[in-house]
C-alpha cells in the first residue's frame, strides 16, 4: 500500500515530491546540528516513537475499530504542519549554502543576500503563510460544503432493459471533517430525484469504525428514499469490514461482497470486494444470464475479472479515485491512486464495459478538493 504502489503519479508530482524530500532532509539536519548530543538523541527517539505510532499501528490494523482519533492527530499535525517548517528551514538553508559558494567565487553581492531584519520578515510570513494554508485547508470544508457539490447526470442505453434511474454516491469517509451540512445536500438532492435505486462505492469510514454515527441519520434517511445497495472499500477493510458491513446491514442496506442482485426483471448488479485488501473471484456468473452492473469500490479490480464475464456487462459504477481530489489544469490529477487510465466520468477501456467513475462525497489524506469537488451522480437507463 502506498505511494509505491500506486500507478496514477503525475510526473509534476513526482518532481514536486524529489523537493520535498531535498527541503526536507536538508531542514532536518539543520535543525540537528543546532542541538547538543543529548538533545539529539530525546529529538531522534522521539521522531521514532512518532513514526512506529503513525506508520506501523494504522498499517496492521490493531484493534477492531481502526486507527484512533491520538494517530490522526498526530498523522495530520505532523504531514501538515511540522513538515512545512521543516522544508521552510531547508528551503532558507539551501538558499544561503547558494549564496556562499557564489560570494566565495564572486566578488558580486549574491541577489538573495538578505539583511538580518528581512530574514526575520520573511522567517515570520513563511510560518505566518503555513498557517493560514492550513487553516484554510481545515476550514474550507466544514464551512462551505453546500457550495462544493455537484450533480452529474448520465443516460445509458441497456439492452432488454425498461426505464431505470440510480443515484450513486462514494468514498463518504465518515470521520472528522465528514460535513453534516454536505451530506443533508446530498439526501436532499437525491430525495428531490426519487431514482429507483441507490449505490454507494465504498469507503463508509475513513479510519475508526466509530465514525459511524456521524452517518447515522444520513443512511436511514437514504432508505427511507428507496432501495440501497453497497460495496465495502479499503478503509472500510481496514478500519473492521464486519462492523461497517453490520452497521449498514442493520440499516436495511444490501451489501455485495463478491454477490449479485437482482434489481429489476431484466436487470441484475454484482459487487466485488475491494481489490486492494481482499481476494476477489474472478469467475462469477450473472444472475439469471440478465444484463450486467458492477458495482466496485476499486476499478482496478476489474482487471482481476476474466474478459467473457466483463463482456457480459453493461456498465460499472467505481469510485476510490476521488478524481485525484486536486486537479490541475492541463496536468490533470497530481495523484490518481487507481491509475491514469481511471478518470472521473465514463471511461471507455479497451476490453471493458463502460466505466463511471466518481469523484466521491468525502476526502482522504487532506481535506482539500482543487478543481475536483464532490458529487452526487445520476444515470437514466434506458
């Protein structure tokens, strides 16, 4: 799991990685040789301790609930605020390593070379600037999430199948900075629809199954609207699959897990498992030989289906990319963890049905979406 393993890196990503890592070591280091012997040794096993708690307990899943709320903390404020002053140092040290070897060549002054009072300007803007970037980052969901999601509407032709409108929702990552106000938007919007049915691809919670009462009322207004059929997702996986498929199985959920439904008289859906954390069949039969959907939280595990069973489907409904959550213009997404062949939207892959890939409702890592908001999406089939 991780960076490594994931396909949809964009090649500005990685640069901007390479930097990072530059700025980061080089502040480090700076930052080391500033204190005494003893003061280094506290500082290192400190940043141990820190490391085992962040990148051992959440991996190996210790407990049935997941990651606790102490590891997030300590996961958000060392990613996304400890870490931006550690590149400012290595950024500022790097600079003034640049100025003396060019003075030691030069007999110039260095263009960069700034007076004691400037540098404590610019010391005082740059931790001034990390925190209103994070404060921003923080804020802006939980303040103006009716503003943030948007509405996809899709029509598709099915064969041998009457008229058939589903709403399909994903990744809500139940947790801290889950908005109540954007998942009212969002029952509300769908309530407004009335589809037939309702999917949702994956990824209930973000990291503790406890989480799940902040969608409480969310899912029970949801059945309440009509029919709702589910697949797990890799942090559902992790955080505990039997709680979360519970959870939604005591809402009047139908949770698929490598099984089909039939939703129709001419129409039949079949979830997968989650690709990433689970074995998934690769020989499944459609139900009653009618017209095929998937439903999976990964699309990349498609590619562990054999090609007659794919051919026998209509269409796939996938989330987990979350559309990258930041786009650039051009670029594209800076980071795509199914791949860059899985783009929000249909996506139409040699040897595949048509797949719809969401952007989700929820966020993962950061909460901070830049040209890729939420969504609610709609499809017509006809």
């Amino acid at each position: 799991m991780g960076l490594l393993n994931w396909t949809g890196l964009s090649p500005l990503f990685i640069i901007l990685l390479v930097i990072f890592f530059i700025s980061w070591f080089t502040g480090f280091f700076t930052i080391i040789r500033k204190f005494n012997s003893r003061a280094k040794r506290i500082f290192v096993s400190i940043l141990l301790i820190f490391g085992i708690i962040i990148m051992l307990f959440p991996l190996k899943g210790i407990n049935q609930e997941g990651i606790s709320r102490l590891e997030v903390f300590i996961l958000f404020a060392f990613f996304w605020f400890i870490n931006p002053m550690v590149c400012i140092v290595g950024l500022y040290e790097t600079v003034r390593s640049i100025k003396y070897i060019y003075n030691k060549d030069n007999s110039r002054p260095f263009v960069a070379s700034f007076d004691p009072e400037r540098r404590n300007f610019l010391k005082g803007a740059s931790i001034c600037s990390i925190g209103f970037l994070n404060a921003g980052v923080f804020v802006r969901p939980l303040i103006i999430p009716d503003r943030m999601l948007q509405i996809r509407d899709y029509s598709m032709e099915i064969k041998n199948n009457k008229a058939l409108d589903i709403a399909f929702i994903s990744d809500l990552h139940a947790g801290f900075f889950l908005s109540q106000k954007l998942l009212q938007n969002v029952s509300s919007i769908i309530k407004e629809r009335r589809p037939d049915y309702i999917f949702i691809g994956g990824d209930i919670v973000d990291h503790n199954t406890g989480d799940l009462r902040e969608i409480d009322g969310f899912v029970d207004e949801l059945t309440r609207i009509c029919p709702v059929i589910a697949v797990l997702g890799n942090h559902d996986i992790l955080s505990g699959a039997k709680a979360v498929e519970g959870f939604l199985k005591d809402k009047g959920v139908v949770v698929l897990r490598d099984s089909g439904f039939i939703i129709s008289e001419n129409i039949s859906v079949y979830g997968l498992k989650d690709d990433m954390h689970e074995q998934i069949k690769a020989d499944f039969e459609s139900v009653d030989d009618k017209p095929l959907l998937i439903l999976t939280h990964n699309p990349a595990g498609l590619y562990k289906l054999q090609r007659v069973l794919l051919s026998k489907s209509q269409l796939v409904f996938a989330g987990h990319t979350h559309g990258g959550q930041i786009r650039l213009p051009v670029i594209g997404a800076m980071v795509n963890p199914g791949g860059k062949e899985f783009q929000p939207g249909i996506n139409n892959i040699k040897d595949m049905p048509p797949i719809l890939i969401t952007t989700g409702i929820g966020y993962t890592g950061i909460p901070l979406r830049i040209n890729c908001e939420p969504e609610v999406v709609f499809v017509k089939m006809r």
